[in-house]
C-alpha cells in the first residue's frame, strides 16, 4: 500500500510540472477554481480552529432549518464532535471569511471543523504530500483524476452503503438529480460525493476588442476563429494607440493538470484526446499518439509561431490569467460558465475595462463544450467516525435547509444581508455608468467582496445553480445576473459529458512519468523547440509508448 500511495504523490507531483494550474478543473466550487469569490488569487495555506471564533455577524439565514441539528437517526450514528478538512479556494478562503463560515457551520451543527487550505493554484501537490505523508484529513475535496486514483489505492472510504440508506439519496431523486451521483461511481462504487453538477468552460471574448479590430461577427470555425486572434495581437484592440502590445489568447498552461485538460483551449484541441478516453465502441484507448492530438499540436505551434498565445501560458496559474485579462492583456479566455460570466464582468469593471463579454458558442471543430467529472468530497479511510461524518457533514451539505444554504451564500453579514443599504454609491464602471445598488429592507443581496473591494460576492461554494438538492427559500433568482444565467444556458445546451477513466495499477505504475512526458512534448512542440516528429520519437525513445499500452491493457482487460 505504501509505495502505492508514493507512486501517486508522484503522479500529483509531476503531474502539475510544465503545465499552469488547471486547478479548477479543480478550479474549481464545482464551477471553477476560487468560485466563492470573484476573484479568489491569495489564498494561502491555513489552519484553522473555528471552536472559539467571534461570530457576530453569523446570523439565522432565511432558509428553513430541515437538517442542520438534527436528531441522531434510530440506527444511532454518532455525530463526531469534531473533524479536519482539506479543501481548495472553492471553499471560503480566511480573506473571505473563512472563519465566520465554518464558526457559522459549528453554530448549525455543532460540528467543530478544522481547516487545510493551501494556496489554490499548489493544492494538488499539496495534496500529494499529504496522502504520501500518512498524516491524512477526515475530508477532503478531489477531481476526478485524484479521486479515481485515491480510490484505487484504498485512500478513500466506500460510502456507497450510506448512501444507499441516505435521506441525501432521496433528496436528490426528487430533484432529479441522482444520476449526478451515478456518474461518479467507479467499478459500480462510490467514494466521493459531488456538491453539484461539474459543469466546464465556455470561451469569452471582449467584445470592445472586436470593435476596436473592425470585427462585427462572433467567429464560428476554427479559420475565423484564429483570424481573430491574429487581430487582436497585431492591431490595437485596447485602443491604447499602440500596435501589437497585446495578446489574443492566454491559458494556465498548454494542456491542464487535470480531467478533461483541453477545456482551457477547446478551440486548438478540438476533437484531441491527449490522455485516455472511451471510444464509442466501450473500450479505452489513448488519444495522445491519435492524428487528431497531431493536428492539434500543430495548431498550437503554428498559433504560438504566429504569436497569438500569450507566452505566459507555459507558466500561467489559473489566477495569473484571471489578472491578465483584467488587465487588458489578452482578448480570448475560455474559463468557467455561469457564475464566472459575472465574476469576470465585475472585475474588468473594477478595473475599469471595457466589461462586455461575448459566450462563444463551441465554433465548428469543437462541436461541444466538455462537461468535467465533478469534484468530490471524499472521506479518508482512516477517519475514525466514518459513517458520522457523512451523516453529519456530507449529508448536511445538502440539507435542503440551512447547512446547504451556508454553503450556497455565505454568511449573513459577512457575504450576504437583507439589510437596507446603498452598495457602491457615487461610484461608476469603465463606460461612465452609475454602479449604485440600492436595496431595501428585507431584500437578498451579495455583499461587497472581502478581498476584491468593488465587487460583490456571487456564492459560496455550491453553484445556485448546479446545485443536487433544492433548497428551501432559495433567492436564486435575485443573485444570479443575466450574464451567469446565459453562460449557463449556452453550456448546457452545448455540452457533452468528459469520461470518467478508473485508475488501475499499471496506471498508477506508469501515468505519473507518462504525463510528465507528454506535457513536456506538448509545451515543447508548442513553442517550436522540437517538431512534431521529434516529439513523437522522443515519446517512443523515453518509453512514453510502452507505458501507455499497458495502461491501455490494463483498463480494457479489467
């Protein structure tokens, strides 16, 4: 077991080398990375007892209390008294009150939690050394390449059977979303539960960029597509008076760090597979030595010769591209549907950009936006108190009630009121326009973000609406903003499902040396320091072929 678990610290671990932080796909709330916030970039490693934290401003939420409290159950699990989290930036970080949130879940259910929270952008190799440790947490959030992997090993409890007996089971099925459960099932087992749909990202464009470079329509194929961007990096699309200081594209890396990796540019991957897949006639295949992966690295080295991709995307985190584009470096960013819609609008805005985005539909080549494998919350095998800690907490998450609406808005006072008051008053956005909110007495609203003043909070950590169970007085519809709303409509109806690929013990053998191989081809071949050719021989020579097929064989002959 232990040289197991070693081997996939070192798949973490080389995993996120020559790449930027594709975090979100742990970027992740089940939207995306720092999804709590609207800009979530200085998270930092934390720990934190909320046993004794001054509360004040945690008051009664408006949603009915239907499980937080609640009475022990006539199988008379034990509610554990206290347990110890690691979570990522989707959660509240402590400069966005983090302490008032978990003191406010202690409040509800007397559960004391205390907090792991490295920065979001390092939070896998964290993770990695954490398992490889021994020293683990009772939970802890993965994607669905960690948790495919942990759960192999053993890391992870099976909390099928609580499930299956579960009022959370129920809930879910009279929301019709059961099959969100179904789909993280590995070999018919469960060991992670999500916090809503996984959701993906959808590719944004400043549309003051476009009329700067006299362009009048959305680019529909990959031709006009890269036309655009050749106009956004030669012209002056941020009317500055200066030519070609700009870029039309940036990502966090070439290729992310996690399932399904093409999601921060869909528009040069397109029908790629860099990693394993399921083709349609059921069996597991590679798709990194495919034609199409070839011809994807041949966008991506012509794009890059041409000067269109930012050449920070080799070392990009997810936050440094957020920075950028609020910075008016780039004009294209492909990031997170809904909510992300908003975040990124309020930022331009409060950095006083031009904040009108267009949501491409996928153009021509792409088809279909990918839909990730949601992130879980998984319990370890080694928590004391196992089936509490899903009663009492990964239950409660999804209570319908006051728990879950915690984890939806936030605290009262910190992240939302119903307080009569003025937000941002006397202050106005990059076109002139007054950004005053005033809201009566009584009337739901987000308040001003803790750590990015100017802007206001659009969730907690569950999407309102990616959400698995309803939520009783939810005042969704007052918080999402039009921009989120069609975001998530265009995903929707745009979206097909990323496959959910088990690990077996070949991939745990071979895929961490596999991936270091194939991310430092594609970042080479990308920037033009090795041909296509000389990519696939090294792949041949450094045993990238060998190691692939017998992960291949292995999948197939489970």
């Amino acid at each position: 077991m232990k040289k197991k678990i070693v081997s996939l610290f070192m798949v973490a671990a080389m995993t996120a080398s020559l790449v930027g932080c594709g975090g979100g796909n742990a970027d992740s709330s089940n939207t995306g990375d720092s999804a709590a916030t609207t800009d979530n970039s200085a998270a930092t490693t934390d720990t934190t007892d909320t046993s004794s934290t001054d509360n004040a401003a945690s008051t009664d939420t408006v949603a009915d209390n239907t499980q937080a409290e609640a009475e022990p159950a006539a199988d008379d699990i034990e509610k554990p008294e206290e347990i110890t989290i690691m979570i990522d930036g989707t959660v509240f970080t402590k400069e966005n009150g983090q302490e008032q949130f978990w003191a406010k879940f202690q409040e509800l259910t007397g559960i004391k939690v205390n907090v792991i929270q490295p920065d979001h952008d390092a939070y896998y190799d964290n993770v990695g050394q954490t398992i490889a440790s021994g020293d683990w947490p009772d939970v802890i959030i993965l994607s669905s390449t960690y948790y495919s992997a942990y759960a192999a090993e053993g890391v992870l409890w099976d909390m099928t059977d609580a499930w299956e007996n579960s009022e959370l089971k129920k809930r879910q099925e009279a929301y019709n979303s059961a099959g969100i459960v179904e789909g993280v099932k590995l070999n018919g087992r469960l060991y992670g539960m999500p916090s809503g749909r996984g959701n993906g990202c959808v590719t944004y464009v400043k549309k003051a960029w476009m009329d700067n470079c006299g362009i009048t329509s959305a680019p529909t194929n990959y031709e006009e597509y890269l036309a655009m961007l050749e106009a956004f990096t030669n012209g002056d699309p941020d009317g500055d008076g200066v030519d070609g200081n700009t870029f039309g594209v940036a990502a966090a890396g070439f290729i992310g760090t996690e399932a399904p990796y093409i999601n921060y540019l869909p528009e040069f991957y397109q029908d790629a597979h860099p990693s394993f897949y399921i083709k349609e006639d059921g069996t597991y295949a590679d798709g990194f030595t495919e034609d199409a992966m070839k011809a994807a690295l041949e966008r991506l080295a012509d794009a890059y010769a041409k000067g269109v991709i930012d050449p920070t995307t080799l070392t990009n985190g997810t936050a440094d591209c957020r920075n950028k584009f609020y910075s008016d470096d780039f004009g294209v960013f492909t990031y997170w549907a809904g909510t992300w819609a908003s975040n990124l609008k309020n930022n331009l805005e409060n950095n006083e950009i031009d904040s009108e985005l267009i949501a491409l539909p996928p153009i021509a080549e792409v088809g279909a936006y990918l839909d990730r494998v949601p992130p879980v919350w998984c319990i370890t095998s080694t928590c004391e108190n196992p089936e509490g800690v899903f009663r009492y907490f990964i239950e409660a998450m999804q209570d319908g009630g006051d728990v879950q609406f915690l984890f939806t808005y936030g605290v009262e006072g910190v992240h939302w009121s119903t307080a009569a008051e003025t937000l941002y008053a006397g202050e106005t956005n990059d076109k002139g326009e007054s950004k005053e909110k005033v809201y009566a007495e009584g009337e739901f609203h987000m308040l001003d973000n803790l750590e990015t003043p100017g802007t206001q909070y659009t969730k907690a950590h569950i999407d309102p609406n990616l959400a698995p169970v309803e939520l009783a007085n939810d005042p969704r519809e007052k918080t999402v903003a039009p921009e989120a709303k069609a975001s998530s409509e265009l995903f929707a109806k745009n979206c097909v499902t990323a496959d959910l690929i088990p690990s077996t013990d070949a991939m745990t053998e071979y895929n961490g040396d596999l991936t270091t191989l194939k991310n430092e081809i594609i970042a080479k071949v990308a920037m033009g320091e090795m041909t296509i050719e000389e990519g696939y021989a090294k792949y041949e020579a450094d045993g990238g072929a060998a190691w692939s097929q017998q992960i291949v064989d292995s999948l197939n002959n489970q």
